[in-house]
C-alpha cells in the first residue's frame, strides 16, 4: 500500500490520541518508521499491523478501526488535494462514488505502483443502490464503509449502509446496499 494510508492512520492516531499513543502504537507494531512517505508503496502487512496495534490501543477490533478510518479517510485526502479530484465527478454523494474509478485512474499517474480497488454502482430505483467494491486486498470492505458514510458527510448527505456480499464468506466481491435518506 502507498505510504499515504499508512501516514492517514498516524494522522488520524495524533489528532486524536497525541504522539504518545503513536509511539505505543509503533512499537505493538514492531513498526520502525515514526512517519511515512506517501508515495512511497509499503508492504501490505505494514498497514494491517498498525490497524491490529491500533485495535490493541483503542479496543476496537479491526473491522471498528477501519470503519473509523475510512470515515476519517475523506477529510485526510481532501486536505491532501484529493478533495478537489473527488469533487471533479460532481458534488452529490452518488456523483463521487461513481467517480471512485477515475480518480483512482488519475492518482495511477503519480502513483504507477497503486493497486486501487475497483467500485461499481448499480442503481436500483427508489434511492436505493449496490456498491460492487473490487479488491486484490483482504479485509478492507469495512474501511469501504466508513469511506461511504465519510463522502455523504463530506457532500452534507445521509446514507444508510449494509454490507449484503462478503469476499471473507466466499463471495467473488463485497457488496453494499447503500440507500439515500431524506
């Protein structure tokens, strides 16, 4: 993973916790870096380690920790410049989720290592949608759903989520119900 989702849960652990808790954090990691490069690509397993340590410090499990995160995640990259990528496919929540893909194709640009998730929208009336969400990487669905829920905050919009396709129970991909709320 690209060191920016690394260097988004360090943010995230100081703005909440102080660098305190990311010192402790670090070491239940066994994690060396204090900071991360954010286009530099790390190991996959340095990040599920800090989502394990950070469950270990917050008593959260992990699929909590990145919910949280993937909440946390919308307001990290918009202040990255990523806002302004997002905000290209237009300003409703349903316009940036089907926007997901090509800001992705457009980080790929300056990130030509990134293995980004896949993300279809199947519209199926009455306010009512599923969320195909593509992944090499095992268990990010629930930072999938915090991310939901982070963009119709962003956007000033309520949604209701539920995970209805589970990759881990051997479905070929996860699956959200998403519905707009009045």
């Amino acid at each position: 993973m690209y060191g920016m989702v690394n260097e988004g849960i360090r943010t995230f652990i100081l703005t909440n916790h102080g660098a305190e808790a990311w010192r402790r954090i670090c070491a239940r990691a066994g994690v060396q870096e204090a900071e991360f490069e954010k286009m530099t690509s790390y190991e996959d397993e340095l990040t599920y380690k800090l989502v394990d340590a950070v469950g270990e410090f917050t008593g959260l499990d992990a699929q909590d920790v990145l919910k949280v995160f993937g909440k946390y995640w919308v307001d990290f990259a918009g202040g990255s410049g990523f806002r302004h990528l997002m905000r290209l496919s237009g300003p409703t929540f349903i316009e940036q989720v089907r926007g997901l893909d090509d800001l992705h194709d457009r980080i790929i640009l300056s990130m030509p290592h990134l293995k980004p998730p896949s993300f279809e929208l199947e519209d199926l009336g009455g306010e009512t949608f599923l969320l195909h969400y593509y992944s090499d990487r095992d268990g990010l669905a629930p930072m999938v759903e915090g991310l939901l829920h982070g963009i119709a905050k962003d956007t000033g919009e309520e949604i209701d989520v539920e995970q209805v396709a589970f990759r881990s129970e051997g479905a070929d991909h996860d699956v959200f119900r998403i519905r707009l709320l009045a």
